[in-house]
C-alpha cells in the first residue's frame, strides 16, 4: 500500500531545485513587460484575510492532487476550500483559541485512494503558540467505505432533535414575553449570549466547578430579566408607550448589551470546559458524547417542568389568562404586571439555559453567538403560532430537525435559510401558526 502524505512543510530540495531552474529560465521573459503595466487585479491574493491560517499539501506519489476539498471548522466559524493545481491549499481561521476540526472528502481523493491512518479523514488541530498550522493525513490505496444515507439520516435527525430541544428553551421565553406583552423582543439574543457568558465567567475565568457555573448563570440570567423588566420595560408600560416604539427600544437594546460583550470578553471564540475532547458513544449509526445526552436530558426535564407549570400551577394558569386577554384577566382580579414579572424572569432564565447548552453544542461561545440563532427561534416562535409556549415547542422542534436534516441536500451554509422557507411556507397554509388561534376580525 503506498502511503501519501498532506503537508504544509517546506518542499523537499528536489522541489527547491526544480522552482530555482523554473525561476531562472523565466526571469528575462519577466523583464519584458514592465511592473507598471499590470493591473491591480493580476495580483495574487491570500486564501483568507485571517491572521492564522491552516495549510497543507496533497500529493500522489509525488504528484500533486488537484480539487481535493478540505473544510475546517471550530469555535462556530466553518469554511471549505481545495487544492489547487499544485496540491495546495491554505485555509484562514479568524483566531487560535480552541480546537479546530479539519476534514478532507474522501469522495474527492483518486479512485482507490483512502485515508489510511487511524482516525480517518477527521483531525483536531490547534495552533498553540504560531498563526500557521500544518495538518498531515496519511494516504493509501484502498477501497473507500462510505457512510449509507439512512445512517447519516438517523445521525442528523438525532443532532436536529438535540438543537430542536435547546431552541425550544428559548422560543418558549420569547413566546411568552410575547403573549403577555406583545413585545417582540429583539434584544432576547443577547439573554441567550449572557447564559454561557457566565457560565464561561465562572466556570473558566474563577475556576467554579462547571456544574455550579451552569446554576449560578441560570440564575444570573433570571436576575437579568428582572431588572431589565423593572427598569425598562415596566416604566415603558406605564407611559403608554406603543408596540413598535417598544420593539425599537428592543432593536436598541440588543446592539447595546452586543458590543458591552465585545468591548468586556473580545471578538474571539472560547471553549466551555469540557466542550471539546469528549468521547463519542456508538450506538447503531448514532454517535453522541455524553454532553449531548446530558444537553437532551435537560432540556427535556426543563421543558416538562415548565408544562407542569403553566398547566398545573396558579401562577402558570394567570400567566395563559394574561397571554390570552391581559384587560380580561385585570378585570378578574389577577396582578397582571406580577405576571409579566414572572414571565420575564422565567423567560431570561430559559434563554441563558438555552444560550449554555448552544454553546456547547456549536462548541464555543462568542459576544454574538445568540444573534446567531435569534431568526430561527423567531422562526419557531412564528411557526408554532404566535403567543402560545407550546406553539413554540413543536416550532423548535421542526426547525431544528429541518436545519440539522436538510444539510443532506443542502450545502451547510443554507440550512439556515431553508428552515425560514418551511416556515414561509407553513404559515401560506396556516397564517396563525400550528397551534395558534384565528384571530377575530370585527
């Protein structure tokens, strides 16, 4: 079996000696054309404006393979190149913090040619204390396996039921923050982020054991509901202030806490502890680490426990009667700016819940990582209907499902944006939403 080899080393003196003959051959025919008359496009520019770059060299029996795809991915940032003509290729990443997973497609390797090293053609590659890394695969002839589609179905539906759950968490939140005020809430995002800021604060910057971490920014993040509640949005209230004046403020309010994150923990991405280097799980086609299954369990016992409240609990059943008339339930004698408190605290603490577990699932948290995903929990929020959490829930549900799915089809990039057209779609059939209400007109 011959072995090949991708590297981002210096060539070997062979090759040296060959570009110094090429060079010198061509150097008169370059003092031809003078400088001034190139154009400013006819020069050769980086692969990535980045300051870290990972690079390699693909080679076959020292010939050079070209249109090889290699994708790099880490820290939330993915991007994709391939070879050139030379076997080269170079990828920029926007940091160094944390691990980065460099594959190559195998499916576009020669004809009989694999990845022969154990591992496969998936490394983790950091840069410790350089701007450029070299990642090596082992290459050799071979008959290539492929993964069958039912198998990556299975595999996807399960990473799609995984993120369906933490979306739900915060959809809910929102939702009812909607159904209680009728805001919509731009700056929610930024509830999100705050969860796994915390959790980064306490559990790596002051070494908190990462449990307790998870609790103190459950709460912090509840906290944060409470004042931003008592001292934005009760006063606005009380000013008879309209909806969309309400949603600016919210716009405003967003973009402020954003670039407070950016100015306090910079633009780069960190790691959770424990978020990355945990071992997978095989069960048939599904592989998961423990912290997914852990990510799934919570959200499940978090989301039966906010049921359990809405349905079974008096606070719960004011909080349905506001969402469903807030002048009618006033009128019945229930505190309805009390319940928009509670509602406020419960829904910053989902989306703080929700915003540590996204951040281990992408893995990694950023200043902007709740932006990130702010259209698709509108989406599902829209989807399930308008005002109602359980509405919201199965909204989370299929937008998750159909981001993590559609990928099967759809380049990576656009899974996003298929999930807003299902729900373009839904709502052309159904405008209130799955379980929402037709509202009256008249």
């Amino acid at each position: 079996m011959s072995a090949l080899t991708l590297s981002g080393i210096a060539a070997s003196p062979a090759m040296a000696e060959d570009v110094s003959a090429a060079s010198a051959t061509e150097e008169p025919a370059a003092t031809e054309e003078p400088a001034a008359t190139e154009e400013p496009g006819a020069t050769e520019e980086p692969v990535e404006d980045f300051e870290y770059n990972f690079r390699g060299n693909v080679q076959f029996e020292g010939e050079p393979v070209e249109g090889v795809r290699i994708t790099v991915e880490g820290g939330g940032f993915e991007t994709e190149t391939e070879t050139d003509a030379d076997g080269r290729w170079e990828v920029g990443v926007p940091d160094n913090e944390g691990t980065f997973t460099v594959t190559l497609d195998e499916d576009t390797l020669p004809e009989g040619v694999i990845v022969v090293e154990e591992g496969g053609a998936e490394r983790e590659a950091e840069f410790g204390l350089t701007r450029n890394a070299s990642v090596n695969f082992f290459l050799g002839e071979g008959v290539r396996t492929t993964v069958s589609f039912f198998d990556q179905f299975v595999q996807r539906a399960v990473n799609g039921l995984n993120f369906g759950l933490l979306l739900a968490l915060a959809a809910i939140g929102l939702s009812l923050i909607f159904g209680t005020t009728g805001l919509s809430n731009f700056a929610h995002a930024e509830l999100i982020t705050f969860g796994a800021l915390m959790t980064l604060t306490f559990g790596g910057t002051l070494g908190v054991p990462i449990w307790l971490a998870i609790i103190i920014a459950v709460v912090l993040s509840g906290i944060l509901g409470w004042v931003l509640d008592a001292g934005i949005w009760k006063p606005l209230r009380k000013r008879g202030v309209g909806l969309i004046p309400l949603m600016i403020v919210s716009i405003g309010l967003s973009l402020a806490l954003r670039y407070t994150y950016q100015f306090f923990y910079g633009g780069q991405t960190q790691q959770l502890v424990g978020a990355t280097g945990t071992p997978r799980i095989n069960i048939g086609p599904i592989s998961l680490t423990w912290i997914d299954i852990a990510s799934m369990a919570i959200s499940i016992v978090v989301l039966l426990a906010v049921a359990f409240f809405l349905v079974r609990t008096r606070i719960g059943k004011a909080t349905r009667a506001v969402a469903d008339n807030s002048s009618l339930a006033s009128a019945s004698g229930i505190d309805v700016n009390f319940v928009i408190r509670i509602v406020w605290v419960l829904g910053a603490a989902l989306a703080g819940l929700s915003g540590i577990l996204w951040a281990y699932f992408r893995p990694g948290v950023s200043w902007d990582m709740g932006f990130q995903i702010l259209l698709l929990i509108f989406a599902a929020v829209v989807l399930g209907g308008l005002g109602t959490a359980f509405g919201a829930l199965v909204g989370a549900l299929i937008v998750g499902l159909f981001v993590e799915v559609s990928t099967l089809w759809l380049p990576s990039d656009m899974k996003y944006v298929g999930a807003l057209v299902i729900m373009i779609i839904v709502l052309l059939f159904r405008p209130q939403g799955i379980l929402g209400r037709r509202e009256r007109i008249g």
